[in-house]
C-alpha cells in the first residue's frame, strides 16, 4: 500500500511563479488524472513528487510521513518513479540498457547481460502486437521512432517495480492500438496495488483510464473531482476559467473550380512509397492516420528538407526543391509540430524569430523599423500576448509560443502551408484561435495540408481527409465520408504492425 | 535490412577503422624497415609511445562522459618535475615507491580540481581546463625552474629492457616467435591497462560514464548521479596523466617544466583517430590507444622515406588530416551515392 | 517546460538588465586599471592605458574571427587562428619587402589565402563532419608545414616603414592607428552581426540548426562562410601584427591561440554557440590585457605569473561561463 499527499506546494524561478498550491493526493489502486492547460503548474507539480524539481514551500507526505526527495534517486528509491513526455532516454545505448541504467541485474560485480535481455524481452512482450517484431532487447535507442522511444520509457519505469508511477502525456506519441494496450496494462497495475498519476491532454482518455481527476489552472489547486460523476464540459469550465469549450464550425465546400495548388504523383521517400494527390487554392486538407506512417515525411519532402523521389507540381508549374529556402521562394511555408527544436530559436527575441524566414527581405544593412511594423502587426493579429518584440521566446506559453511560428510564416503571405500537428500540447484556448486563423486563410485562398494526431480537430475543420498508412493512402474521405468511424477504420483497417516491418514492401521500386 | 545491421556494426564497433589504418601505416613502415617486428626495435617505438598511450586512455575516459582535459599535458609536466624532484640516484627503493604514490596522488588531485570546477561550478571544460593548465605549468615551473634531474639507473633499465619470458619455450612454432620471448615492458602495461578496461567496461560505473556522456540531462533523471560521474572521469585522467608522467620521466631519465606541453592536443587527435566522438557517450580507450600508435607510426615512417627536413611537418600533418578525413569521406561519398539514387529515377 | 522556460527570462530588475557580459568585462577592465594603481604606484597615467589598449587591439582583432566561429555553434571553435596569424605576418614581410607601395595588393593576397584557409575548415566540418577542435587543428598543423616548407626556416623580407607608421605608432595625439583600426573593425563586426540577414542567421544557426534549416537558412553555406571569415580576419591579424613586431619569427601567432578563445569567453559569448558579440570580446581581450600587463608591471616570476593568471582565469569564467544545473 501506498499514499502519497502533496499539500500547498509552491515552486518560483526567480519572480515567476510556476506553482502557487498544488495539492495532489492519490494511493494504491487509483488513477489519478491531473489536468490543466499550458502553464498551469502541472509538470511542475509532477517533478516535484519524483524528485526533479524541489520545492520552495509545502510539504509532501508518503504514507503519512514527511518527506523530501533530494533527487529522483532518491524518490525512486522510495518507489516513486515517472515516465516523462520529454525523453529521458540515452540514445547511444540499447533498449535494455537504457531500460536498466542504473539498476542493471549484477553478477559478480559486473552486469548480468544475459539476465537484462531476458527481463527486457518480458517487458516488450508487454506490447506484443502494437509494436514490431524487429524491436528486440539489443536495438540501439536511436534507430527507435518516436512511439517506440515513449514504450521504452513507460518499460524502464515499469521495471523499477515501483508503488507510484506518474505518466505526464504519456500517450502523446502513441497510436490508438498502444493507447488500448497500455490502458490495459494501467488497469492491471492498479489492481496489483500500483498508484497511478496521469497527466494528459486528451479528455477521452482520460474517461478510459482514470478514477479521479486533479485539476489545476495558474499554478492553484482548483479541485478534485470523481470522474464517474462529472462530465468532460465541466472538466474544461474547471480548466479554463469561465470560457467555454469550443464550438465546431460549419464546413464550407470549396469550389471544384478553385485551381490547383500543389499536385504530387507518386510521392516516394524512404518512408513514403508512392503518394499522390491534388489540394486546390483555399482548400483545407488533413491528413490523418496512425503516428509515423509517413506523414511529417510528405510534407517535409514537398518543402524540400528530405530528398525524394517523384513529381510535384506547385500552382502548374513542375518543381523539385532540394533544400526549403526553395520551397519558400514560391511561397510555400512549414509550421513544424515541435515548436522548441524545430520551429523557435528559443533564447531569441520575438523579432527575430519573426524575422528569420524573411531576412533576405529586409536587405542590407536590415532594415529594422519595417521588420518591427511587420512583426507588430503580424503578432497583433494573432493576438499573442508578450511583453514586447524584443522578449525572447521562451517567456511566451506553449500556445502564445507556437501563435509565433505561426506569424513567421504568415509574413511571407504564403499560398501553400503546410502544418505538421501544430497543435500539440496546445491549450484549448490558443486551439480555438487557431482554429479561426485556419479558416480566415482558407477564405483568403491559401492552400493548407494539415497533418493532426488528434481525430477530432481533422473531422471538424476538414474537407477532406487522406488517411495514411505505412508511407501510402489508405484511404480519402471526403464530403458526408469525413467520420469518426471511416477516419478510425481507415487508420486501423489495414493496421498489422508486426506483420509489415517498414523496408518490408512487395512493390519496392526498381532503383536506377 | 542488411546494410543497416552493417551501419549498426560499424557504429557499435567504433574502432574498427582506426584498427585498419594501423594495420595499414604498420605494413607502410615494416616495407621499409623488415625489423620492424625485432624485439629490440618494436620495444625502441613503443616505449617512446607509451606516455602518450597511456595520456590519451585518460582522455578518451573524459571525452567519453561528455567532457575534454587541456591540463593532460601540464599534468603531465607537473608530475614529471615531481618525479625528477622526489627520486635521485640514491634515492631507496621503498622510497621511490612511495615518491610515485604520493605523485599519483598529486595527479588525482589535480584532476579533481578540474573535475569540481567542471562538475560541481559547472563551467565550460575547455576553457576551465585551459585556466587549470597555467595553474599546473605554473606548480612544474616552481617545482623544477630548469631542465634536469636523474633517475636511478635501475629505474630508467627496468623501462628499456627487454623483458624474457619462457613461459612459451616448450610449445613448437610459438617459441619461435621472437616477440614472444622478449616482451617490450610497455606491451605489458599496454595490456594490463586493456584488460582492467575489459573487465571495468561491464560495471555499473562505466556504464554511467557512457550514460552521462550521451545524454547527461536523461542520465540524471534516471538517478545517475551525473556530477560525481564527471568529477570522477577527471580525477581518473589526472591519475593517468601521473602514470603517463611516470612512464615519459623512465623512458628520458631526466625532467623538464614543459616535458608534457606539447602531449595535450596530440592525445585529443589520438581519440579522435581512434573512433571516439568528442560529443561524448560514445566510443573507447582501445581505438584511442591505437590512435597514438598510429601518430607515432605515421612519424616513423617519413623518417624512413626520407621526406626533406623542411617538409616533414608538413606531410605529417597532411597525413593526420586524410586519417582523420577518413571516415567523414566514406560516408560522405556513400550519401552522395545514396541521395544520386534516390533521385536519379526522377532524372530517368 | 514552460515554467522553466519562464525563469530564465523573467525577474531581473531593470538596473542589471544593462548589466550584459560585454559591459561587466568593461567595467571589470577598468576597475583592473584602477586595482593596478593601488598595488604599483605609476601603474595609471595615460601612456599606460594608450599601450595597454594597444597591446589588446592586437588580441581582439586576432579574436573576431573567433567569436564568429564560436557563435556559429556546433562545437565550434578554430585552433587553426595562431598559424595563420603567423603565416599572414609571413607573407606581408616576404611579399612587400619593406616596399610601401606593395602594401595593399599584398593586403589582398593575404586575406585571400587567410580565407582559403578557413575555407578549407568549413568545408572539412560541413561536409567531412571533422570535429571543429580536431579539424582547426590539424589545418593548424598544415599551415606550420606549409611555412616551414616554402620558407625552409629562411625568413627573408622586410617590413615596409608604411606600416608600421600606421599601425604601431602615434597617429592621432598620442593615439596609434590600430586602436582606430580596431574601433573601426569592432562598428563593423557590430554591423555584420545584428545587421545583416547573414549575422541573424548566424545566430540560428548557432541555437538550432534544424529550426534555421526549416526557416530556409542554408546552414552548410552559413558555416562554411564562417570559417573562411574567420581565417581571413586572423591572416588580417598577422598582417596587423606586423606592423607592431616588425619581424616575422616562426611561432610569432602561438601564444594568441588559447588567449583568442579566453577572450572570447571572458566577453560572454558562449563556447555552446548562439550568444554572444564581438563588443564582449574586445572587452575580454582589454581584460586579458590587463592581467597580463598587471602581472608583468609586479615583476613576479614567469612560474607565479602563470599560476596566478590560472586562477583568474578560472574566476572570470566562473562568472558566465555557467551551464545550466540539472536540478532546477
């Protein structure tokens, strides 16, 4: 058995305060959900419990008893252990190593290799079906993608046999199948005795997975409620202060005549095997799918990042871009998903991040006061609220962050955008913006390609919907075919992962 | 599926091209001197490339857990003043142990003072270790203002003899085999220093070095205690540099203030050549080893061709940088290859 | 992340925001000066300071190519400075041979071979992906072979009187040319830093490359370009250097390598890339200076002088050569 009380916590950096009373409780047997938006406090709160951040004031108790963690050693050596969202994983070594580190089978003063594989192939049996069969105890961490990478760390927190488990946005990276396994495997533990702390954007899940619910807003402890006996709008009242949840809008068609934008044929990349279609000007196009079947290659190979093979037509004309500043020269622009490492220079001002697509526009010397107007008005429009152009980057929030990468790209006036998951560990507030934005540059005849993870956001804002599936088209919905039920079957219909293994394809083709 | 399980050899087995080109320079230097591999010769080269064999593990050690020394070489110095100040002729036996002892620990000491300044004040490695340098040729300089000393004859005997061994004498074929009769003194250290790594590589604590080098911020949440880690792989390079100093001041007989100056940077080369990234978490002290061998191979043979006086820098350093390109360029060539097919059946 | 992401940016009162690492080196330099006038009487009087900022001219303007390069990121970092340094000194004296018309055309051959150099460099790491250090230093090793083998150890040549005329000696007042020369390159490095789309893109390119990647920086190009800028600005050094030696020696660039990296550390650009100016170096180069001059003014033995520098080093990098803690 084990309880764990957080009361009144309170983290500071310097003047800023990140954690003003959080309180958690949970034991044995539980699920907790602890729910806020961007900023509210709940990473905080969470590295406090396991030791990584210690806290100004407030106190922790386990099992009644005081405590105070001096580092996650410490914390795990009490049971307590986390599976973090940003990986904590050491890329050189192997899956068994890095499921070990630090508390590898010994023999003799050495370490059991032979022992850590066995445990470590127990452990992958966990997820036998919704990972592939190649995955084995001795594959190097780098070669993983970004689902595998998250399984891993779920294991090596697992095998610590801890009393007390925190997933903060576990299942960020998961597909739908994993999802259900480790939701599977969550109430299993439960029952064993295990406490369980999850920390998540996505209200369905929470409905599946968890017992309570913990919500913070602005780094307070707004309370606790029995999800059984609460509904997902009030969950949200409770997150963001008086704003509502928000409202789908009414698809608009676009006209069979609108030209097109962007034609791909035969797409191919070491991801992609052959994808092709047509998106006209002022068109919304999501892509959908499991995660890592091949869309972030699509579209970072149409703005030219990787290379590829095949046919791409922009606005008529035939192009084949081998690095983005061409793509960007005829208007063509990429909103990356990860905002810190791909999308922001993060110790740089607003400004310049603003600026840095643009640059050669400015001429030289650059001319600052145009590029300041521009970047004003873009960020006006956007509404992102700052303290001024020349902040950095890193003091804005996760959605003001993001609104940013956003303007960088609206300065170049572009006719084609192409957006992978941009609304990722968005809060919902800064979503519905977006939401918004999307369409008023739909009316303005920008052409969008828009990858999303989250089902809903696609069927809501969509016209039309290619559903991906191992570097191909599974599937295209379109008109009334936009459903929950056409966009999940497409996505799973053809799903046999261990079956496949990526490079496994009977229709390689010939290369020259 | 194969080329990949070849990248991922190549990858784990990050010395494998260093062991080719040493192969390769070993062959280069034996077509021009056939006795090369006489006892008596093989001993002249590697005792004169023992400090630095010895130097460079201790860096790779470092390089490994995500760090760099500049202070090997002043290190280096500091202990060979102190070697050369301890130990005279007439200095006992006992004593001389006792000199070396406490010069190790000077060693040690050192390392630990760059270790907390890097670990613990977290400052920058390279320029802390730069500023720790001064401060450590400053101490050789104070310790032995100029040029000299002398070591007992014995000393300077027992590290370039031939050591006889006829533990192989009854086995046919092998008692032929000359090396194998008279072993260099420095092969011995060479291997005792490989075997302790063999058996320390599968401990916990190496395995945080690797941890800690890779990616130190994913090693601390995990509960290694990544400062203690740090402040060790220093601690470990001052004691090898005191060993190095020990093996430099035997094979010269005499010290100097700035004996081990010009070491610094040849034992990063020699990591570098031998397959270990200087990004850290990767890598071994074997290839570094060989990496200095290489070096002093490379050395020997444009003595042996006869390169002009005014020109042996020159290719020297030129070598070392097609060594060094080596591996860049056949990946480099590979990706072009890569990227030409992949694109090519458009150009088709 | 976002409540660590606030805390660095957050809270600082409005007085230290003034405050930044260039300015902290200025005012450390200048309380070194007056520190010097406590410890040996006679230390501060004007000709002192007019040869003290001299000598540091010669460090900073043998540094802007080294804070380039240190901003570009990606352990970037040129040992490759001294040889050239000591080359471009090589070729002014043979190539001009004390003859002032020669001057400028020779200016030129040199800083083309200066950026030939450096080229070569960039081009190694771009695309062999050599390691700056290990790189910059065989190249280092390179261009020592290079002089040894054309010059064969014969250093014939002369300097031209012109040069040193402008350089080392009072040109205005009491002033000598190279702190206007070293002023004029300080306007202009600011210039190419934060007023020219390639010193924006420097910058990036020094944070995160695929950010600037997918922000249509060419990043190769951006690194290349660097290290050719940053040979070319040290064979300008040697030429400077010159001016003020007089005479060209084998080792003459030697003992500015590491002191060109401290420097640059010392003005608060970071070694990690993506922070910094080149207004901190010359800052850091003043401080450098000034330690050095204070240190020999004390008359102290070479071995305490080295010992002590060792240890003020090791304080000054401890005031912003900090990386981030674990535990936040």
């Amino acid at each position: 058995m084990v309880t764990l009380s957080a009361q009144h916590l309170v983290k500071r950096y310097g003047g800023v305060v990140a954690l003003a009373d959080g309180n958690l409780e949970v034991q044995s047997g539980q699920v907790v959900a602890l729910l806020g938006a961007n900023g509210s406090g709940k990473s905080t709160l969470s590295k406090i419990v396991t030791g990584v951040v210690a806290p100004n004031e407030g106190q922790l108790l386990l099992d009644g008893q005081a405590t105070s963690f001096a580092s996650p050693l410490v914390a795990r050596r009490a049971g307590i252990t986390a599976v973090y969202q940003e990986l904590s994983l050491v890329p050189e070594m192997t899956i068994s190593e890095n499921i070990w580190l630090s508390h590898e089978p010994m023999r003799l003063g050495r370490i059991n290799r032979k022992a850590m594989q066995q445990r470590t192939q127990a452990l992958l049996d966990l997820f036998q079906g919704t990972i592939p069969a190649s995955l084995i105890p001795t594959t190097p961490v780098y070669n993983l993608h970004p689902d595998e990478r998250q399984i891993v760390e779920i294991l090596k927190a697992i095998s610590q046999d801890p009393r007390l488990v925190i997933f903060d946005e576990a299942t960020a990276s998961l597909d739908s199948s994993q999802v259900t396994r480790l939701f599977e495997l969550i109430n299993r533990w439960k029952g064993e005795g295990m406490a369980i702390v999850f920390v998540s954007h996505r209200m369905d899940e929470i409905f599946r997975v968890a017992d309570t619910a913990t919500v913070l807003r602005n780094g307070s402890h707004v309370g606790t409620v029995d999800i059984a006996e609460t509904s997902e709008r009030q969950l949200v009242q409770m997150m963001i202060e008086g704003a509502t949840a928000m409202e789908r809008e009414a698809r608009e068609p676009v006209a069979a005549s609108a030209p097109i934008r962007l034609h791909v044929s035969d797409l191919t990349t070491e991801q992609l095997r052959g994808v092709s279609f047509e998106l006209r000007d002022g068109e919304l196009l999501g892509i959908g799918g499991l995660q890592g079947q091949g869309q972030s290659d699509l579209l970072l190979a149409i703005f030219g990042a990787i290379p590829f093979q095949g046919r791409l037509a922009l606005g008529g004309k035939e192009v084949h871009f081998s690095h983005p500043q061409q793509a960007m020269k005829q208007d063509v622009a990429f909103v990356p998903g990860d905002r810190g490492n791909e999308g922001l220079l993060l110790i740089r001002s607003i400004l310049d991040n603003l600026m840095l697509p643009s640059l050669r526009e400015y001429g030289v010397p650059l001319r600052m006061q145009r590029a300041r107007a521009q970047a004003g008005d873009v960020s006006d429009d956007l509404n992102v609220i700052m303290s001024s152009l020349d902040a950095p980057v890193n003091s804005l929030s996760g959605g003001n962050a993001q609104k940013v990468v956003i303007g960088k790209w609206l300065l170049r006036d572009p006719k084609l955008l192409l957006l992978n998951d941009p609304t990722k560990g968005v809060d919902v507030g800064a979503k519905g913006e977006f939401y918004s934005l999307l369409s008023n540059l739909r009316q303005q005849g920008t052409a969008i390609l828009f990858y999303s993870s989250d089902d809903e956001e696609l069927l809501g804002l969509c016209d039309r919907v290619l559903v991906m599936h191992d570097g191909r088209i599974s599937a295209e919905l379109a008109g009334e075919n936009v459903t929950r039920e056409n966009l999940v079957s497409a996505s799973m219909g053809a799903a046999h992962h261990e079956a496949k293994p990526p490079g496994a394809s009977q229709h390689e083709e010939p290369t020259a | 599926m194969n080329q990949a399980k070849f990248r991922r050899f190549l990858a784990r087995n990050s010395y494998l091209f260093a062991l080719l080109l040493l192969v390769v320079v070993v062959l280069i230097n034996y077509s021009r001197q056939d006795n090369l591999f006489e006892p008596s010769v093989l001993n002249r080269n590697i005792r004169v490339f023992l400090p630095l064999v010895i130097l460079a593990a201790g860096q790779a050690i470092v390089i490994i857990g995500g760090g760099i020394d500049l202070s090997v070489g002043a290190m280096v110095s500091l202990c060979n003043a102190l070697l050369v100040t301890w130990i005279t002729p007439e200095t006992a036996g006992g004593d001389i142990l006792l000199a070396i002892t406490l010069v190790a620990l000077v060693g040690m000491a050192a390392g630990l003072l760059n270790g907390i300044a890097v670990a613990y004040l977290r400052l920058q490695p390279i320029v802390t270790t730069y500023a720790t340098s001064f401060i450590f040729a400053g101490l050789a300089l104070t310790i032995l203002p100029r040029p000299g000393g002398e070591l007992p004859r014995d000393m300077t005997r027992l590290y370039r003899r031939l050591i006889e061994v006829d533990a192989f004498g009854n086995i046919p074929i092998i008692q032929d085999i000359p090396i194998l009769r008279e072993i260099p003194p420095a092969f011995i250290v060479i291997a005792i220093v490989l075997l302790l790594w063999a058996f320390v590589r599968q401990t916990r604590l190496v395995q945080y070095i690797y941890a800690a080098g890779d990616n130190a911020e994913a090693a601390y949440t995990t509960g290694i205690p990544v400062q203690r880690i740090r402040l060790g792989t220093y601690v470990i390079s001052g004691f090898f540099s005191a060993m190095a100093a020990l093996a430099l001041t035997m094979s010269l007989g005499s010290g100097s203030p700035t004996s081990g100056d010009a070491m610094t940077l040849d034992s990063i080369v020699a990591v570098v050549l031998g397959g270990t990234r200087l990004r850290g978490g990767q890598g071994g002290i074997a290839g570094a080893m060989m990496g200095v061998v290489i070096l002093g191979v490379i050395r020997n043979i444009i003595s042996f061709y006869d390169v002009p006086t005014w020109s042996q820098t020159l290719v020297d350093a030129l070598i070392i940088l097609i060594a060094l390109a080596g591996p860049g360029l056949v990946r480099y060539i590979s990706d072009l290859i890569r990227r030409y097919r992949l694109q090519g059946g458009r150009a088709a | 992340m976002t409540e660590a992401k606030a805390k660095r940016s957050s809270s600082l009162p409005n007085l230290t925001r003034y405050l930044t690492p260039p300015v902290i080196a200025l005012l450390l330099a200048i309380a070194l000066f007056l520190f010097g006038g406590v410890i040996s009487p006679g230390f501060v009087n004007p000709n002192q300071a007019i040869n003290i900022v001299r000598l540091a001219a010669f460090l900073g303007i043998i540094a802007a190519g080294q804070t380039l390069v240190i901003i570009s990121g990606g352990e970037g970092i040129d040992l490759s400075v001294a040889s050239i340094v000591t080359l471009g000194a090589i070729l002014t004296f043979r190539l001009t041979d004390g003859q002032n018309e020669l001057i400028l055309p020779v200016l030129g051959v040199v800083l083309l071979v200066g950026a030939g150099i450096g080229l070569v460099n960039g081009l190694g790491i771009v695309f062999l992906r050599i390691p700056p250090l290990v790189m910059t230093l065989a190249m280092a090793g390179v261009v020592q072979g290079l002089i040894l083998q054309v010059t064969r150890g014969q250093l014939e040549g002369d300097t031209p009187d012109l040069m040193s005329e402008l350089i080392a000696q009072p040109l205005i007042g009491p002033l000598p040319g190279v702190i206007f020369l070293w002023i004029g390159l300080g306007i202009a490095m600011w210039l190419l830093l934060e007023r020219t789309p390639y010193g924006k893109m420097l910058f990036a390119v020094g944070i995160n490359r695929t950010t600037a990647t997918l922000s249509g920086v060419r990043v190769p190009l951006v690194v290349v370009l660097t290290y050719a800028m940053s040979g070319m600005l040290a064979a300008f050094g040697g030429f400077v250097l010159l001016g003020f030696t007089d005479t060209v020696f084998l080792n003459l660039g030697g003992r500015y390598l590491f002191p060109s990296i401290a420097a640059v550390v010392v003005g608060g650009t970071l070694l990690s890339g993506g922070k910094g100016s080149y207004w901190g170096t010359m800052s850091g180069a003043l401080v450098l200076q000034l330690i050095n001059s204070l240190l020999q003014a004390q008359g102290l033995p070479e071995a305490t002088q080295s010992i002590i520098l060792g240890v003020v080093l090791l304080v000054l990098i401890s005031i912003y050569g900090r990386q981030r803690a674990f535990r936040l």
